[in-house]
C-alpha cells in the first residue's frame, strides 16, 4: 500500500477538539488517494490470480460454500443464503457484486468448466439470471477440485475483513482454472481478457512442460491449438492465435457455426441455420441487429423472415430465411459482416504474479500454475507425512506398553494421581509426554491381544506410507510424476470433447478466401441437374454464380459415375424418379454446385437423394426429368421394371401435388430405369440377368396416363429380371458411339450397341454375355456412349478396351464395376 506523505507542519497547530491537523496540498491527497484506491482494484477486485485463476471475490464465494458444506453430494440452498454468509464473512460489498459474481460460476455459456452447479434461472446471453432468492445452489465436482486439498495445509491463509476469520489467500487448484474458463476485468488503467481453452488439451500441454521444461511454444500449440469456446462456434485465423499465446496479446475472430439447407415445403428457397453462436453473443442480440439492418440502414437484403426456435433439446437453432433465388452464402457473407454473427475477441493474458500485474504468454501461465501445484503438492506431502509420523509414534508408544501390559496396570494403579502416573511411565519405559498420555486415555478394551495384532498392521502401514510420502519430498522427479498424473486423473474424469472449429492461417487470407464471389441474387440461368450411379444428386452452376466459391459443399468427395442428366435452370425444378414408381418434384437451387472441373470420371459434392425425397426402405432414385420449358416436345418418360414391363409417361404432370405415381406396378415388381425422351426416336433397351439385350424404336410404345401400367416390353424366362433398362440414341456423334456393358462380377465386357440388332417389342433379344464356368448371371449392365465404372463407394474401376464380339465372355477384372455409368457431360 503507498503511504500518505507528511508534510512538515507546525506541531503546536491542533484543532478546538485537540486532534493534531496536518497540511496536505490536494494535488498531493487526491494522488495518493487515488494510488491507494487503484492499487485496491488491482489487487483484490479486478484482475485473477495466475495459479487458481479466480478472482478475489470468486475464491471467497468457494471458500463460504466450501466452508458451509454446500459440496456436490448434498442438496441445493438458496442463492441468497450464499451471497449472504459471502458477504458478512469475507467479501464485504454489495450483494449485487456478489450474486453476479456467482451466477458466471454457474453458466455453462460462459464457463467451459462451471465451478457452481445452479437450480433454477441463471440467464442467457440474452437475459439475466433470476434474483437471488429465487434459484438454488451448490458446488460443483469440478469446483472440488480447486478447493478439495484445504484441510491439508497447501496454501497460505490470511485474516478475513474484520479479523475475526481467516480464508485462503489462493485455492489449491488441481486444473489451470484460468486458461480452462477464461476470466475478464476492468481495473484501474488495465484490463485482463482471457479466453476459455478445452480442459484436456491444457492439461496434456501441461504435463509435457512437466517433463519437458525447456519445450517450445509450437510444440504446446500441438496440444493447445487454440481456444475452444462454450458456446462452439468457428476460430478464424491461427496465426494471430499464435501471436496471442507468444505475447499474452491479441485479436481472434470468431464465427457462428451455420447450417444452409432448403426450407421443407418451400419452392426453391432456403434457409441459415444457426446452430452455434460466437462467445458471449446471444440469439436475441443478432436478431436485434438484422431487424435494424433490415429495416433501417437497408444494408441487409435477401432475408424473408427470422426466427429463433432454439430452446434445450435442441439448442441453439437461429433460422434466417432466405428470399426466393437468394444465393445463401452471399448473404452469409454480409450477415458475418453487419451483425454479431461475426465478432472479435480481444486477447490480453494479464493476471496477478506474486501479487503484481503482468501479461503472461501460454508457456508462462503453464509454467506459473505447475510451480503452484509442486509447492501445493509439497506442502500436501508434508502434512500427511507428518500426520503419518505423529501417529506412528503413538502407535510406537502404545505397543510398547503392550509389551509389559501388567508393569503398566501396576504402575498407574499405585501412583498417587495421573501426573504422576505420566512421569512413571516415561520414566520407566522411555516414552514421550505425548505416548504417555495417549495411553492413560487409552480404554483397557484397547489393550486385547487382537488390538496388538492390528497395531502392529498399523504400524507397518504408516512406515511404508512415510517412506513413500518420503520419496516424493526428496526426489524432484518423483514429484513431477505425482503432479501429472493427478493431472492426467481429471482429464480421465472431467474430459470433454472440443466444442470450436479452428480454421488455419493468416486471418485476412482465411476471410478473403470465405468470402464469396458471387452476388447475393442467383439468376434463373440454364444449368444441369446429374444423378451418379451410386444416388447422389447435384447440379451445375448457373451463369451468374460460374466464379461462387461458397456453394460448394466441403467435406463430401465422391468418384463417380453419372446415370442422368436433366436440363433446367437455377431456379426451375426436376422430378426425381424412383424405383417405387414415384415421381417427386424438387427445386434445383438447394442442389450443391459441382467443382468446375468435374468433366471427367469425378462428381465431387453431390448430396445424397435420401436428403432430398423421402425414400422408403430398400427405394432409390433411379432417374431424372426436367420440369417446365425444357419438358416441351418431348413424348414422355420412358420408364422399364424388373419384371419386363415398358411404358412412357405422358408429361401431365399434377400442378397442386409435388409428389405422385407414374406408373402402375405389379406386386413385386419396381422401376429399374426411367429415362427422358427428347423427340422420340430414342432406342429403347433392355438388358437381362440372363444375359439377353432387347432394342427397339420407343415409338412403338404408345404413351400412358399416369395411372397406367405400361405394356410387355421383353420376355423373360422363370427365374430372369431385367438388369438395365433405358433409352439411347444412336444419331448423336457429339457423344461418342454407345456401348453396352456387361458384368458378371468376375469378368466385364465393352461391345459396340450397334453389333445388336433391333428386334420386335416383347421378344426375348439376343445374347450380350457368355457365361464362363461358375456365373450365373448378369449383375451389373448398361448401355450408352462414355461407360465408366465404379465401386459402391464411388471408387473408379477401369474398363476394358471394347470387344466386337456381343456375345463374348469378356474380361477379368481387379474388383468388377458395382455400378455403370457415363462421364459427366459440361455444355
């Protein structure tokens, strides 16, 4: 504390009263005062103690509850009997500061780890808590972990405000509280703003400093790559992450954690789902903000409603929905811009080190809290050994008199009184004042020959309990180990799994790369919508969106093969038809956006159709057809079943119904294929299980209603079903010449579609396959120009070169084509 100068006065200048008056200028009393003021606000309000990593008045809200007995194995009390018993004890100021206080030891929004396990309203970040004598507490079981060695003389105490109790001057603290939950404070002339980190990384980066002191900062940052916040959300930029934990300062940008999806029963709009919002941003203050965007500065357009539907079982759930045709990562892009969405966190490690404040890197604070745990450890260590040694000695004492328990009956019963039964004792066998004294308020029931038996246990249980105690106290290394693995013990019990995403890099490179290129409205410019053989649906981009970067779909890559293709544009809709007889209309600007160099064998982002319709068990999507103007002149869809059967589906599509039948199956059978037809002069084609391919001009297939069930389109034997069935062209050179292919499994075969002839609808076909000794049957077949083939997984198989023969055995193939279809086709 500064001292008030004193100033040479007159000593004979005394007031009426006769108390002495001294002379201070003011300049000088309103600076020491002022000192004296801002020195009390550093050291015992505002900013956290290094080792536990609590504030002043924090530790004294542990310690009365500690102290009281509210602990985790007993029932809640009232908040304001806590702030109470706080109060009048040890932190003498205002309830309010106090329950405050309290509460953020209670929010698991701002705590990674909360000390003080609450019943009742203790706030969001939108609200606050309820009042104090409204909601309940009590410690948590991590909060035992900070104050669970107490009894054991690990750390100092000191006199309470009043001097009538005394609290501990820092708590014990078996984690790094302070890098584990953060802490925040104003002061006088500084500030301290830590960030929380996840308990398990910390702990592992300190138990290697533990052995290997002399480690770098990069290879902690191995451990601790960065924080993890509460509430999740996204860290951009490591590098200044970096800079922060080498200097103890710095600015990290944080990001909600969003989902972008279409709107169920919407027509080609979609939705921002926010599922996790940046550190100390509540939903309420975002959506104050896009209203005032919106409505207001009209900076922010493309949004036709918000709202919030987050509540506890599902968390946080923010929903912006998009206007029709709104592309969602642009508007991403300037909600991360104009709203809390996005938000910086000021990093600036200052804390109290031997009672002075200074700013502390990662390593530092690492190294400051496992200097507190070795003194802590220590000091514990020497508590139990003594404790262990005064008992041995009474334990020592005790079997002594064991020895020659009638000499000691005698000697007490003829003394005069105890003290000089004491002195006979001491005197005569060489005991101790202590040992001596704990014998005469031994009861005689003590002394049986079992009770020896379970001294002598006793006593060779605290010799080995001392010389381990021991080992610790004399070697540093012993102590190391106990100190980590104690460490390694909470990480086993209180671990929990990383709740932030860290994004790499320099953070203006990283949002220069996240922001997208394209503008916030789409045009309904032409575009292809492509099925993979393997279920996955995309599309291509539109002219306007050609350089967007954003709507592609990260995470997913998929080799493929492509089964269809439908013409539409960004704003239209296709139908998605499945192997149920079922057609569903679905809008094409939800669909992710293949990369642009998707022209060869790879289809990279598709999304599953299963996300897209809701499909029954064991039904798959097994074709496309466009919707609207690029649906005019065209005949229908071509559409062939496993057992045989051939219709084409007149384009009356149902205006009102987004999902109906096409076709009219039998029981048991489904849609193998359903294909588009351009003008009608394709060639229908039918490949069987038993190895027989039927072609035919699909004008000899009169068109249906949708009720309808088709007509025989080939024969089949008992036992056969048809493997593929679609339509081809064989007047399109731009595409290549079409190609059948055949597989058994075990061998694969490429024969020219035009080494088949054209036969009669509902014949049998001819031979596409010789079976070799052991196949049975075709298991995978297709027919059209750029075969390609691949695994179940989307994993590319290489076909063998084309074979003239249309009746040949083909060729063995490493781990045969699951699927079959055509590279991607780019207009």
């Amino acid at each position: 504390m500064a001292r008030r100068k004193e100033n040479k006065v007159d000593l004979s200048s005394f007031d009426q009263a006769g108390a002495r008056v001294f002379d201070n200028p003011l300049v000088t009393e309103v600076s020491d005062s002022y000192l004296e003021y801002a020195f009390s606000v550093i050291h015992s309000r505002a900013l956290p103690d290094a080792r536990d990593g609590l504030k002043p008045v924090h530790r004294r809200i542990l310690w009365s509850m500690y102290e009281q007995g509210y602990r985790p194995d007993r029932g809640h009390v009232k908040s304001a009997r806590i702030v109470g018993d706080t109060m009048g004890k040890y932190h003498p100021h205002g309830d309010t500061a106090i329950y405050d206080a309290m509460v953020r030891l209670a929010q698991d929004f701002s705590l990674n780890v909360p000390l003080i396990d609450g019943h009742g309203n203790f706030g969001s970040p939108d609200d606050g808590p309820a009042a104090s004598r409204y909601t309940e507490a009590r410690m948590s079981r991590e909060a035992m972990l900070l104050v669970g060695e107490l009894g054991e003389d690990t750390v100092d105490v000191e006199p309470n405000y009043d001097g009538s109790l005394t609290q501990p001057t820092v708590l014990p603290a078996a984690f790094p509280n302070l890098l584990v939950n953060g802490a925040s404070g104003i002061a006088v002339g500084m500030a301290t703003n830590m960030i929380p980190h996840n308990l398990a990384e910390v702990v592992s980066a300190a138990r290697w400093l533990i052995n290997h002191p002399d480690a770098t900062l990069d290879k902690l940052m191995e451990f601790v790559p960065g924080p993890d916040l509460p509430t999740g959300g996204v860290l951009l930029g490591l590098d200044e992450v970096r800079r922060a934990y080498e200097t103890g300062r710095g600015v990290v940008r944080m990001r909600g954690k969003v989902e972008i999806g279409p709107i169920e029963g919407s027509r080609g709009r979609q939705a921002i789902t926010v599922v996790e919002l940046p550190y100390g941003v509540g939903a309420e203050k975002v959506i104050a903000a896009i209203t005032n965007e919106v409505t207001k500065t009209k900076r922010l357009t493309g949004i036709a409603d918000v709202k919030d539907l987050t509540d506890r079982e599902s968390g946080t759930r923010l929903v912006v929905e998009c206007k029709v045709g709104v592309n969602p990562q642009a508007l991403l892009a300037d909600l991360y811009r104009l709203t809390p969405l996005e938000q910086s966190f000021g990093v600036n490690n200052l804390v109290l080190v031997d009672g002075q404040p200074r700013t502390l890197g990662l390593k530092a604070l690492l190294e400051v809290f496992l200097a507190h745990r070795y003194e802590v450890v220590t000091r514990r260590t020497s508590y139990r050994r003594r404790k262990r040694q005064e008992r041995l000695h009474l334990v020592d004492g005790l079997l002594i008199a064991l020895l020659d328990i009638d000499e000691v009956v005698r000697l007490i019963r003829g003394s005069d009184d105890a003290q000089a039964a004491k002195d006979g004792l001491m005197s005569r066998f060489g005991l101790s004042d202590i040992q001596a004294t704990y014998i005469l308020d031994t009861p005689l029931r003590r002394l049986t020959k079992f009770d020896r038996i379970e001294l002598e246990a006793e006593q060779e249980r605290l010799r080995a309990e001392i010389a381990e105690l021991s080992k610790i106290l004399d070697d540093e290394r012993v102590l190391r180990k106990v100190v980590s693995d104690e460490l390694a013990a909470v990480v086993k019990q209180f671990a929990t799994e990383r709740r932030t995403t860290l994004v790499d890099g320099d953070l203006k490179e990283v949002l220069a790369a996240s922001a997208p290129a394209g503008p916030l409205e789409v045009a309904d410019d032409p575009c292809q919508v492509i099925l993979s053989a393997t279920g996955l649906v995309a599309r291509t981009a539109a002219e306007s969106e050609e350089s967007s970067e954003g709507r592609r779909r990260n995470g997913r890559v998929k080799h493929d093969t492509v089964r269809a293709i439908a013409h539409s544009t960004a704003r239209g809709r296709v139908l998605l038809l499945t192997s149920a007889g079922r057609a569903f209309k679905v809008d094409v600007l939800p669909l992710p956006v293949l990369p642009e160099q998707a022209g060869t064998v790879s289809l990279r982002g598709g999304m599953s159709a299963a996300e897209l319709v809701p499909l029954a068990a064991g039904e798959t999507v097994v074709g496309l057809a466009p919707l609207g103007g690029q649906a005019e002149g065209s005949p229908g869809l071509a559409l062939g079943t496993r057992q045989g059967a051939v219709k084409i589906c007149s384009p009356e599509w149902p205006v009102r119904s987004d999902e109906f039948e096409v076709i009219g199956l039998r029981d048991g059978d489904e849609v193998v294929g359903a294909t588009w037809l351009t003008d009608g002069t394709e060639t229908l084609t039918f490949v069987t299980s038993e190895a027989s391919l039927l072609r035919f001009p699909a004008g000899l297939v009169r068109p249906q209603g949708l009720k309808g069930g088709g007509m025989a389109g080939i024969n089949l034997p008992a036992g056969a079903r048809v493997a593929f069935f679609g339509a081809v062209r064989t007047d399109d050179p731009g595409h290549g010449e079409p190609m059948v292919v055949t597989s058994t499994g075990a061998t694969v075969k490429v024969t020219p579609f035009k080494a088949y002839p054209a036969k009669g609808r509902a014949t049998s076909g001819v031979r596409a396959h010789r079976f070799l000794k052991g196949e049975t049957d075709v298991a995978v077949a297709w027919v059209g120009p750029r075969p390609v083939g691949a695994t179940a997984t989307g994993d590319p198989v290489e076909l063998p070169a084309a074979d003239p023969r249309r009746d040949g055995s083909g060729f063995a193939v490493m781990l045969g084509p699951t699927v079959v279809g055509h590279l991607i086709e780019r207009d």
